[in-house]
C-alpha cells in the first residue's frame, strides 16, 4: 500500500549551536519583524539576510533545542530595511498588458476583472456556457468604428 510520502526529519540542533538567535512570539526585541510585517511598513530588507528566528508554537515546549519547522519566520532588522523599490511606467504598461491577456475573453473580446480558464476552456464561462455575464464582472470590448463617414 502506497502512504504518503513524509519530509526527511531535521536533526535536532541544540540551541545553543544555532547559528541565528532565536525567539519566541512574546520576546521579540524591538527593532526585529518577520517579512510579513515589513510588508505591511511598505520597506524591503535592503538587501540584508535574517538576523534571527520566531519560533513556531511547538517549540516553545522545547527551550533547549532549535526550531527547525517549517513554520518558523526569520526576523529582519527595521534599522537595515530600505523603502519599496517603485516601478517605472514601463513596468506597470508591461504589467498591464500581461494580465490584459489573461483576463479578456478571445472570443467575446470583453476583459474581466479576473483571470480566466484560457488554458482549459479557451474562452470565458460566459461564451464557454451561452450565459450572459453580470455587466459588473467586465469591462465593455473598445467599439470597433464609430466613424461617421
């Protein structure tokens, strides 16, 4: 019988060999955030790697040896954290453009505000099931020649 394949276990490395210091959820020292939280203070690490390990909630119960789960988040230093790099307006025209393809319809040529099944339907639900979408799920296909002569 086939099980489930199991990750190979880490062996376990005393606390006091771990090569980054280590903390629990409730002893952070100021000045240390995880990526989430830099995230959140709209700046990047700079460039710099971890200067140290939140423990996950398992391994509170294990004071002397390290946490090497996979839930575990690396702390970064804010002194060290550099602002978002902006993109240029070319970047955003590329970037638009990219999800322009993966969101309008080839068949109907209406863009939606979401990203469709073009690999396995081809075209919209819409067109895929001969419904008629909710005008506030796309935006209206440009007009093809509104010229008067």
């Amino acid at each position: 019988m086939a099980g489930r394949k199991r990750r190979p276990a880490l062996p376990a490395v005393l606390l006091s060999r771990a090569t980054l210091p280590e903390y629990d959820s409730g002893n952070v020292p100021e000045g240390l955030v995880t990526r989430r939280q830099l995230r959140a203070l709209n700046v990047s690490p700079g460039g710099h790697g971890p200067v140290g390990i939140l423990r996950c909630k398992a391994c509170r119960f294990r004071p002397g040896l390290s946490c090497t789960h996979r839930t575990r988040a690396w702390l970064f230093s804010l002194d060290l954290a550099r602002p978002k790099r902006k993109p240029t307006l070319a970047q955003e025209w590329a970037l638009d453009r990219a999800m322009a393809a993966r969101q309008t319809c080839p068949d109907c040529e209406r863009r939606y505000h979401y990203c469709l099944p073009l690999r396995t339907q081809g075209c919209c639900n819409a067109c895929n099931t001969g419904t008629e979408p909710t005008p506030a799920t796309y935006t209206a296909p440009p007009a093809k020649h509104l010229l008067a002569a």
